[in-house]
C-alpha cells in the first residue's frame, strides 16, 4: 500500500470515528394525558402538542389487548402545532395508549410515538396532571421547557427544577 493511501485512510477513519452523531429531531413536546397518568375519567380528553408544525397522519387509542378505541379525532388537512380530540366510548378501567404517527417536514422524516396511560378503577385515586399543578411563582410551565416532556411514551416526569 502507498503512504498516500495509508494517510488518507487513517484521516478518512479519524472523520469517520470522531464525528459527532446525528440527532434526529423528535416532532413531540408534551401531552394531556401525560406519559403514565392514572385518569380518573372513562372518556378523557386527549392533547398532544409538537415543537413544530407537523403533518399527523394518524392518531389511535388502543388497550392493552390492542382493541382500538373509537375517538372523534379527524386528520387535519394542513401541519399542526397541536391535535385534541376525546375518546367517544367509555373505557373500562386498564391500561391504554395513544399512538400518533405522521411526518416532520421541516426535518424531512417520519415521526410518531405512544403515551401510555392508565383508567382508574372505582375507588382508585387518579394522578392530577402534572401540567395544572403551578410551578415556582405560581408559573405554568409549558412547551419543549416543560419537566414533563415524553419522547414517544418512553420516560416519565422529570422533578421541577
């Protein structure tokens, strides 16, 4: 092998080995219910709010034996900052998730994530949702600075700081 080519193979490794990782950009911020929320409610109100503008194409409720939920969601005809919609039947108590999916234009990829939740049995005391209890000075905090903030259903609440 040449030095030339040896050279240009160790620089063309050190680029390689010492680049930093792309990071792709998750579309979700935050959502009511929140990420493990117990609910005290059999037909909840849903939000789900996104960094950016966000083409949804899909959003499903489904419970744990993956029986889908009906909703009254429809598919927005434009991007959204933000969807809300409400489950149209009566959920036993269990566990549930919504699962959104769609595409993040401005960083040209697919998106979507699951935010599990729980319905309380009679009895059982729900979970208030983080996002109504007020911060330091009375404060909502709210948007990507939320501690509250789930990338899709993975993590739960984050204390305040």
């Amino acid at each position: 092998m040449q030095p030339a080519s040896v050279l240009a193979a160790l620089v063309v490794g050190f680029v390689v080995g010492t680049a930093a990782p792309a990071l792709a950009q998750c579309a979700f911020d935050q959502s009511v219910p929140n990420a493990n929320d117990v609910l005290g409610e059999s037909e909840p109100a849903v939000t789900i709010d996104f960094t950016d503008e966000f083409e949804l194409h899909e959003v499903r409720v489904i419970g744990a034996d993956n029986a889908e939920w009906a909703t009254d969601w429809t598919r927005p005809t434009a991007q959204v900052r933000q969807t809300a919609f409400r489950v149209t039947q009566p959920l036993p108590p269990g566990k549930y998730m919504v699962i959104w999916n769609g595409y993040f234009r401005r960083h040209y990829h697919a998106d979507g994530g699951s935010i599990p939740f729980t319905v309380a049995a009679a009895g059982e005391a729900p979970t208030p949702h983080p996002a109504a209890a007020p911060q330091e000075g009375g404060v909502h905090r709210v948007g990507s600075g939320s501690p509250y903030r789930v990338l899709l259903g993975g993590g739960a609440p984050q204390p305040a700081r």
